[in-house]
C-alpha cells in the first residue's frame, strides 16, 4: 500500500491531467458508440423503435441542460428563461424546414400564410431559404439575445433571484410575442407538417436516425465545450464569481464580461438543442418559451447534480423517461409520481444523484462489496525523527 501511494505521489502532475483526460475521453466515445449502434439495435429488436426518436429529444434536450449547468451550477446564475433561447433554436430551423416545398408546388408559401391573407413571403422568412444562413441564426440569434440581456442585467450587478426574475420575465415577453404572431408564425399552433430537408423525407425512419446521431454528435461537442470551459483558470474564475464576486472583482477581474460570454455560450447550447428538438418531434410552437419548461429544465439540472456536467446529462434523460414510462403507465396519477420524486431530490438529495454518489454513494459501495482502505502518508514512515520516537518507545 505504502509503495503504490509514493510511486503514485511521484507521478508529475502534467501526467497525471492527461491520464485522467484520456480516461474520460475513452468513456465518452465508448457511451457515444453504444448510444449509435447498441441502444437503437436493443429499441429495433423488442419492437420499440419509436423511442429512438424519443430518446433523440431527451438527447437534445439534454444539451440545454449542460448550458444551465454551466450557468447555474458553475457560474451561480439561476435563469429560469432557457426556454426563450430553445424556441429560437427551434423557430430559426423550423422556417428553413416550412420553405422546403416539392419540385411541382406552384405556391411557395407555408400554408398558413394564405389563411391569413398572406399572398407575397414576407422578407424575413427569404433569408431562411438558405442552410447556411439557417445554421448561422441558430448560432447567432440565442447568443446576440442572451448577449444584449447579459449585458443590461450584469452590468447593473443584478443577481440572485432578481436575476431569476428577469429572465422569466423575458420568458413571457417572447411567449406572448410569439403567441400573437399569427399571419408569420402561425401564433399559438406554431410550426409544423414538415415534409423534407435536403429533398429526403423528414418522417423517414432513415432522416430521424440521422437526426439522433447527429444529436449524439452535438451532445459529445457541448459536453467537451462545457468541460474545457470549466477547466483550468477560467473554470476556476467562474467558481470565484460564483462563491464570491465581490472578492474577484477586487482581484481585478470584472465579472460582467465573464457572466456575458458564459450565458451566450449557454444561450447558444439551448439553441442548438432547440433546433435538434424540433424535426424530431415535429412541431416547435410558443409552448416550448412557457414558464413551465424553463423551470422543468433546472429541474432535470438539480436532479442529476449541479456543476458537475455528467448530473446534468442524467438528470435530463431520467426525469424525461420516469415523465415518459410513467404517463404511459398511470395516466392519471403519474404527476403525482414525478412530484415524489422531486421532493425526494430535494430533501434527501440535495446534491443531486452525482453528489450522493460522489459522497455517501461511494462509502456505500465500499461498504458493501470491500473493506475500506485507511490512506496513509509514506512520507512520515520514512521521518528520522518518526523512526527514532517508534525506537524509543518499543525500548
């Protein structure tokens, strides 16, 4: 025992960080793999492809949590408007998808714009004709947003709940602005009856197997994102923001830059997965900007753990599944089973699924299935002075 800790306390640090990042990074693409190949074989084989397509969404809905995450978990800011940047994910592919029409259309309209009197596509739809540009609002849209109100808040140093109000706020500003925009986005019904993307088949099994592994893709990318971001010195600058800004702004650092860029990045993640949800399940409508998502989404976030990223994951696709399988089951009494399990998170959990592991978890698990080792120190077994009082004793 004491030869393995001091050979191990010998190790340089250098190698020590590159161990564990290819560690962690062999598990990522072992997950990623079986998420591909394995879980869509198992779905196919018991007859279940349809949750394919649903775990696909869990997916996209996953990578809106890792934003909130690193928001909330790492940076202290609780928003409770992710929503907002979701939908305009979501919107901004949708209008590429309502644009793509057959080789033999004669009118090259959504077909909700003639119900409303709407003869001539209004200039802001003719940009989203083009991928590229789609792509880029996907991008750009959540961020320059997230930025502007970033900046208004952090730099009158609003924080605590009264940052969490402000993004609800927004969130029913864009709900109701959304909601009323009947003749451009067809209002309250949203945007639907997706027919084709590149000129195959949106509905195809084939298109959405596409989509989930692209998902998949996008996932590992944010993931690696949010965890490069919360490594090293700016990791450890965000924790400081978090823990105590005040003590980092006399450090020097002015924290409303910081606060900006990290709540566009997560601005721009909800977007991403906005706009994987939304050709997945078909529709993308104001609901998806309601107060009640955006609250749902910390929840996921709260759930698995926060700041820890991997809890972030977790929490979503469990609490969406127990939401899934539970409807399914009891139909009438399933919201009663996923308020148990909340309040189960929040007083006997309150780290989260990660954090009990990390913790209580781990003795736990030591207890059970091995003895607990004591850690010792070799370099006191090798003290002179140890060495000597040990003799005089024994005498």
């Amino acid at each position: 025992m004491i030869e393995d800790i001091s050979k191990d306390s010998s190790t340089p640090p250098v190698t020590k960080i590159w161990r564990s990042l290819g560690i962690e990074v062999a598990v990522g693409l072992a997950i990623a793999l079986i998420l591909i190949f394995v879980i869509p074989a198992i779905f196919n084989a018991t007859g279940q492809a349809f949750r394919i397509t649903m775990l696909g969404r869990f997916l996209a809905l996953a990578i809106v949590a890792l934003g909130i995450d690193l928001i909330w978990g790492y940076t202290g800011l609780l928003s409770l408007g992710h929503g907002v940047f979701f939908g305009l994910g979501g919107y901004a592919l949708a209008m590429h998808l309502k644009l793509q029409f057959p080789a033999d259309a004669t009118e090259k309209l959504p077909s909700f714009m003639p119900l409303y009197g709407i003869n001539k596509l209004p200039a802001l739809w003719e940009p989203f004709y083009s991928f590229q540009f789609t792509v880029l609002a996907i991008i750009l849209i959540p961020a320059i947003v997230g930025a502007i109100l970033g900046y208004l808040v952090f730099r009158n140093r609003i924080r605590g709940v009264y940052f969490s109000i402000l993004t609800q706020a927004t969130t029913i500003i864009f709900f109701n602005f959304f909601n009323g925009q009947q003749q451009y986005i067809n209002g309250t019904n949203g945007l639907t009856d997706f027919k084709t993307i590149f000129g195959y088949d949106i509905n195809a099994p084939e298109t959405q197997q596409f989509f989930y592994i692209l998902t998949v893709v996008f996932l590992g990318l944010s993931y690696a994102l949010c965890r490069w971001l919360t490594s090293g010195r700016f990791g450890r600058l965000l924790i400081a923001l978090r823990d105590d800004e005040n003590r980092a702004r006399f450090s020097g650092y002015n924290p409303t830059g910081f606060k900006v860029l990290v709540f566009a990045i997560s601005a721009v993640l909800a977007g991403i997965g906005g706009a994987l949800f939304t050709p997945q399940t078909g529709i993308i409508s104001p609901k998806s900007m309601d107060i009640a998502l955006s609250i749902e989404m910390v929840i996921w976030v709260a759930v698995g753990g926060r700041a820890t990223l991997v809890g972030a994951l977790i929490g979503t696709i469990l609490v969406n599944f127990a939401k899934s399988l539970l409807s399914e089951q009891f139909p009438e009494v399933w919201l009663f089973f996923q308020g148990a399990m909340f309040l189960i998170v929040v007083m006997v959990l309150p780290d989260g699924l990660v954090g009990w592991f990390r913790t209580s978890g781990v003795l736990l698990f030591q207890n059970i299935f091995g003895r607990r080792q004591t850690v010792t120190y070799p370099s006191l077994e090798l003290d002179p002075e140890v060495q000597n009082e040990r003799q005089n004793l024994r005498d």
